[in-house]
C-alpha cells in the first residue's frame, strides 16, 4: 500500500540538528515503522536558523504561556518561534499528515511534562512545546505522540491504531464519500470503536443513521470528531472481552463443542493475563475464514493495522 505520511521530530531521524550537535535517532521509527509510514522531518529551531551547534534554550513563566529563553544569554526567542510556528503549521497543512511523532521533553516539541522554569528557578512539568502547541491547535484531530511513549505498548497500538483509523477515513471520503460510504464505515469499525467506548459507538451510530434533512459534510466532520473521542480512549482488557465475546456469538451454530471450549478458554486466558490479544483474535480469524462469516470479515477490529508490526502480540 501507499506510506502514510506522518510529522516527526527531525532529530528521531538520526539527523544532527540538536543544540549539541547530536541527534536522537529512534530506531523503532526509522526502522519499523518506516516500513509503512513516509516521514516529514521538522526541527523548529534548525528550521528558525539558529545554528547547530546553539545555546541550549527552555521554557520560563507562565505553563500555559510559556516564555522560549537561551539559557546562558537569556535572549528571548518566545515571538520568532511563534512567527514561525505560525507558517509552518500552514504549510503542513499540503503535506496531508495523518499524525505528528514529537520529541519528548523539548521546549519547542514536547508534547506534553516539558519543564517550565519559575522565577524561583525551579521547574514545573506543566508545559507544552512552542511548535508541538502550534500543531495540535491547528490539527486537533489528528493522533499525536511522543517518541518516549511509544514504548508503552498500550499507548503504541493506540496511536497507530488512529493514524490508520484516519487513513481508512480518508480512503472513505475519497472513494465513496455518500451517505452509504459513512454507513459501511460505522458498520466495519463497529467493535473496534465498541473496544475503547460502547456510549461512544451508540453516539456515534446515532449520527450515521440520523442524515436526513441534514449535508453530509457536516455530518461527516460530527462523526470523525466522535470517533477521535473514542479512540482516545483506552481499550482496556475488560472491553477486549466484551467485543471477543460478541464475536465469538456469531459461531453458535457453526462451532463443535470442542471449538467452542478452546475459544473460551483463549478468551479467558487473556483476561487473566497469560496470554496476548493476538491468540483470541487469531482464533477468530481462523473460524471467520473457516466458516464464511462474511460480517466479521469485514470488521477493522480483527485486521486493524498490519500484522507485521505485531501490535497485539504486547497487550
């Protein structure tokens, strides 16, 4: 398939554009994601032309509007990296990103914890990057992260679980942008949204269903808006059994005994912990492709990002 396009951090890339001189290369986004993300690099104060080497720099004052000081000169770089945080945002806009990879404690991309420096010269963790706030204001919907959190394999599913979200969004509107496009889409996405929010899913079959009387891009811009809400949410273990066990209804007359037995033990040793999402799942991939179940073929649930990056295999 074609990449999807994804913001980075320039420095995550291996590029030496850090106050020092050196970089920060994170070989699981050079290397594995790689494989299916293309990356655009940007780093704010390169960018700005302050050199690299540079004085190192930090946030002082207020969290919520933080001042950009040098550390030794205390020159005050607040109002030129606005400037061009401004412009930059708007000309990302023609790169038609589906997500933004930010590095973690920066004073220009951190996406959130960056120290703030009081005048009593100690720091709170309350602040928010100058560029990474630019970004995030002016693409509110689209699934942000740090380089540090993608470590975590809760968080890691879920950011790549949105940024492909989006793409099949995006596929939507391109090829099938009808009322009846907007409905499959609900329709296939019904137990992975179901997997982080059964209000939100409810929410949001209301509004796929409620079109009448009402433009579709309207309609289109309330429901991708929900769903973003949704899948920011966690999908816990509790709700992973939840969508297993309605899938696993549809084989009811299909399944022997024994094929019964085997899936409910798979579904409760994932609930208790011993084994990862991807066995159950598997299993029912098997008997969808066993059995001809031609609705759950369909669901993003069981196919939501590429096997490759072996995802579940961690939660």
């Amino acid at each position: 398939m074609e990449k999807i396009r994804i913001g980075v951090s320039m420095c995550l890339m291996g590029e030496p554009v850090r106050y020092d001189g050196q970089h920060k290369h994170d070989s699981y986004i050079t290397g594995t994601l790689s494989q299916w993300f293309e990356f655009v690099p940007v780093c704010p104060e390169y960018e700005l032309g302050l050199g690299v080497p540079r004085e190192s720099m930090r946030l002082e004052g207020a969290p919520e509007n933080p001042r950009l000081v040098t550390n030794k000169t205390k020159r005050d770089l607040t109002e030129p990296m606005l400037a061009w945080c401004s412009k930059r945002v708007e000309e990302l806009v023609s790169e038609n990103l589906c997500g933004f990879i930010f590095k973690s404690k920066s004073p220009s991309s951190g996406m959130e914890r960056v120290k703030v420096y009081q005048k009593n010269g100690m720091p709170v963790n309350k602040g928010r990057g100058l560029f990474a706030n630019a970004f995030m204001e002016r693409f509110p919907l689209l699934p942000v992260e740090e380089e540090g959190r993608l470590h975590d394999p809760g968080l890691r599913i879920n950011f790549i679980e949105r940024v492909f979200t989006l793409m099949r969004w995006r596929e939507m509107l391109g090829g099938d942008s009808t009322r009846g496009g907007l409905v499959k889409f609900h329709e296939r996405h019904k137990y992975l949204i179901m997997a982080h929010s059964i209000p939100h899913y409810r929410e949001l079959g209301r509004i796929a269903a409620e079109l009448k009387g009402r433009r579709l891009p309207q309609v289109q811009a309330e429901y991708y808006a929900k769903l973003v809400e949704a899948l920011r949410l966690s999908a816990t273990v509790k709700k992973h059994v939840n969508v297993l066990q309605h899938m696993a209804g549809y084989f009811k007359k299909q399944l022997s005994a024994d094929e019964k037995q085997e899936l409910q033990e798979l579904i409760g040793q994932y609930h208790d912990g011993f084994v990862p999402l991807i066995v159950p799942v598997t299993l029912i991939n098997h008997f969808v492709r066993k059995y001809g179940e031609d609705y759950l073929t369909g669901q993003c649930y069981l196919h939501p990002h590429p096997a490759e990056l072996q995802l579940l295999n961690h939660v």
